[in-house]
C-alpha cells in the first residue's frame, strides 16, 4: 500500500503540468494574435501609408491660427482643447527647385489622421499648457521663410508630414516578435502534446488490461 501511494504522489505533479500546460499554452497564443492584430493595425497600417511618402524640403510661406480652438479628449471625463496653428508650406518634388503650389504641414501621422486641420495637437486638462505647448512649437517651425526637411505626398500635394512617426525598423519590429512569439507558443504545443497526450493512450490501454490478484494467504499466527 505505502508503495503504491508514493507511485500516485509522483505522478500528481505530471498530471497537474498535463492539465495547466495547455490553458497557459492557449492564453499565450491568443496574447500573441492579439498583440499581432493591434501592431498591424497602429503601427503596420499607418508605416505602410508612409511609404507613398517621399522626402524633400519645406519653406514655410504662411503661419494662422483658425478662429475656434480645437476640441479634444484628454481622459475618461475629461474634455479640453487647444489652439489649431496652421502653418502652410511650398516643397520641391523629386529635389527639383520646382515648387508646386502649397500644402498644410502636419507634425507626424497621428496628427494627420486625427486632426487634420492642425498643424500640431496637445491635449492636456489644463488649457494655458496646451496653450504654451503650441506657441512653442509655432516659434520653431512656423516663422515665415523657414526651411526645413518635410515629406510629401506625390497623389496628394497638400498633404505634408514634418517628420515619419513609423519607419521600416517599426514594421519589423511590429511583426517579428509577435510571430516569433506565436511560433514559439506552437511548437511547444506539438512538444506538451507528444510527451504529456501520446503516452496516455497506451498506458490507458494496458490499464485496461490489467488484473489484480486477491492474496487469501493466511496470516501466520
């Protein structure tokens, strides 16, 4: 009896990893796809739309400010809103001194996306900061004749970026370790599968077939 409950004492801590190995192996793939699906859609998608963009030099031709100030969402239950600099600028395509027309500078990406209209965005609950924040920002780019290095959009002219948020290191970074980490999480699936699934059915097996004997040896006295 006491050997066989040391047997069953030994086999306790393989049936519990038999158990928890697959939960912690699902969780870690769904994390996985999950982390997958959120970079292809922020950092993939927008680096992709970049890459219409081309390089070139910006000279600022004309610095306002529009009449309402922005709106914007600074938390949960928290509403603010900032002045909307416009600085317009004229460029040269293919690094010719050719310039055409003029087009609205935007600080990167997200502010292109998210207000269109603005230059530049900040959006803290305190109005005079984000005040503050946007004269400073319109003392460094938005003083009438500047030159600075922009990137522009051959289909469409108006639309100028003054930096790239997201570049080709940012898309390789975005899928490699999330797919890095998916293949990881199989192939130790197929692992946990073969050494923990495989060996039960024949150990089932020849349970099955398995008979005990009864000892009605008398006890001698």
């Amino acid at each position: 009896m006491a050997g066989r409950k040391s047997k069953r004492r030994e086999r306790e801590p393989a049936c519990s990893c038999s158990r928890l190995a697959p939960r912690l192996l699902v969780t870690w793939m769904l994390l996985s796809l999950i982390v997958l699906a959120f970079l292809a859609w922020f950092v993939v998608k927008p680096a992709m739309q970049d890459k219409a963009f081309k390089k070139s030099n910006c000279t600022v031709v004309e610095v306002k400010y529009r009449n309402e100030w922005q709106g914007c969402r600074c938390g949960r239950y928290c509403w603010s809103q900032f002045p909307c600099l416009q600085i317009f600028v004229k460029y040269s395509m293919d690094n010719k001194h050719v310039h055409i027309g003029r087009g609205l500078a935007h600080e990167d990406e997200t502010n292109l996306n998210t207000y269109p209209q603005c230059t530049y965005d900040v959006c803290s609950g305190m109005e005079y900061n984000n005040e503050e924040l946007v004269s400073k920002f319109a003392r460094r780019y938005g003083v009438k004749g500047r030159v600075f290095p922009c990137y522009y959009n051959p289909g469409q002219p108006e639309t100028v970026l003054i930096r790239e948020l997201f570049n080709n290191t940012a898309i390789l970074h975005a899928m490699l370790w999330p797919l890095l980490s998916l293949l990881i999480s199989i192939v130790v699936a197929i692992y946990v599968y073969k050494k923990y699934y495989k060996k039960k059915k024949p150990n089932a097996k020849a349970g099955n077939n398995t008979t005990y004997k009864r000892f009605s040896d008398p006890v001698p006295l």
